[in-house]
C-alpha cells in the first residue's frame, strides 16, 4: 500500500509537473494507494471552483481503480470532495479518522490537536450542507475560494509552528485503548515517530517539501518512506493471494 499526503499541489507554482509525473510512475505499479488529504492546495469540489489539474486527477484516479483500490481521505484543504466525487475512487470519506478493521488507522490528522480551537472552528463553519448550498450560487466563486485558501493559510499560526507532542500521544494512547496497532497520520508535515506500548503512530513527511511517499506493507507491519523518484529501486510489495 501506497500513503501518498500533503502535496499541496499548485498549478500556479508549477507543482502539478511533478506530481503528475509521479502519477505516471505509480501508474506503473499495482498496489493499493491512499490520498491522505491536502493533495491540492485548494479543492473545493464544486462546478466553477475546479482547475484542469483536479478533473486530470480525478480521471487518473477513475482509470486506476479498475486494477486496484484508491482511497481518499479529506484534509483541511478539501472541501466536499468525498461527497461529490465518489466515482472517482474506490472509497472516499470526509471523517477525520478511517480504521481498516485490521488494527490500522489512517487519517489527515488536522482534527488531532483539540487546543487548536480556532481552526476547529472554522472547520466546523465551513464543512457543512449550509456552505455547501451557498457556494453553489454564488456567481464569484474564484474570488470565494482564494479568500478561503488565504484563511486557511494564516490559521492559528502559532499552533502551526511546532509540532503538538502532548496532543498527538493523547491521540495515540486513545487509539492504544481502542486495539489500534498502526497508525498514519499527516497535516504535520514533519516525519516523526510515536510509540506507545505495541501501537505505532507514524507521521508521513509532505510531498510537498520532500517529494517523499510512504509504503506500508499491511502483512509484516513494514513502513519505509522515500522519495517517488525512487519507486524503480523500491520493487513493489507481492500481492496477497486468496
């Protein structure tokens, strides 16, 4: 399996080549792949708010799914993706956690720090049916969503500065007490490891800043992260037969 996060991809900055070359590498394997959120700098999944970039996106996703599973997981830069383009993935979910039922857990992890009220706030005022419905209508939907990628931007900056240790293993030990064995985790866009006990919390580093993807091999527990460039001498995992 494939954990692919924060790219924050921009056609502006020219982000899109590279992730887009990616894409035609992975497309060459076969294992299973997970967007764990922010893959674009802003989706709002709406008619009018979406670039060229997202509808290639979304037909290489449609394209792939018929060989494997692409999962999709919303981060704080999707808006209403997993309900609009469901087609587009062999599951999608705008929940800010997903377990797979075999002990592992996999999430944006932009809800993980409970101090950081202000951006829970605006979370909850923007990702909602309510906002929903008036974004559909409003006829200056550009000037909408660069005023929301610009809020998004400078939220909470001093919660954004250093990584929420405290938050995260509470997180962890809630997940320890649940049976969770695994867990993976974005947002952060840091690369750090977290043990409690025998439940493992793994934060993936940013595509972004790293180009660095992550494979998780879900029979031996295996995580190895490195960069896409390298996926030719990362042969994939063996496909589980049965």
């Amino acid at each position: 399996m494939m954990l692919i996060t924060d790219a924050h991809v921009n056609t502006a900055a020219g982000t899109h080549r590279p992730f887009f070359r990616m894409l035609d590498a992975l497309g060459k394997t076969s294992e299973d792949i997970v967007f764990m959120g922010d893959i674009f700098d802003l989706w709002i999944a709406l008619p009018g708010y979406e670039e060229a970039a997202h509808t290639r996106f979304l037909s290489w996703c449609r394209e792939q799914k018929a060989g494997r599973k692409i999962g999709y997981i919303e981060g704080n830069h999707e808006f209403f993706l997993a309900e609009e383009k469901a087609d587009a993935f062999s599951w999608a979910t705008a929940r800010a956690v997903l377990a797979d039922g075999r002990g592992n857990l996999f999430c944006h992890g932009d809800c993980i720090n409970r101090r950081d009220r202000n951006y829970l706030r605006f979370r909850e005022l923007t990702k909602n049916r309510a906002v929903k419905q008036i974004l559909r209508i409003l006829p200056s939907g550009p000037f909408w969503a660069e005023t929301i990628k610009k809020k998004l931007r400078h939220t909470n900056q001093a919660f954004r500065s250093a990584l929420p240790r405290e938050e995260i293993l509470r997180f962890l030990s809630a997940a320890r007490a649940l049976g969770l064995k695994r867990i993976f985790v974005g947002h952060f866009h840091q690369e750090v490891f977290f043990r409690c006990g025998d439940t493992h919390l793994h934060i993936l580093p940013d595509w972004m800043t790293t180009r660095r993807i992550t494979r998780f091999n879900r029979r031996t527990g295996q995580v190895s992260h490195f960069r896409w460039e390298a996926l030719d001498r990362h042969p994939p995992l063996p496909r589980k037969m049965g």
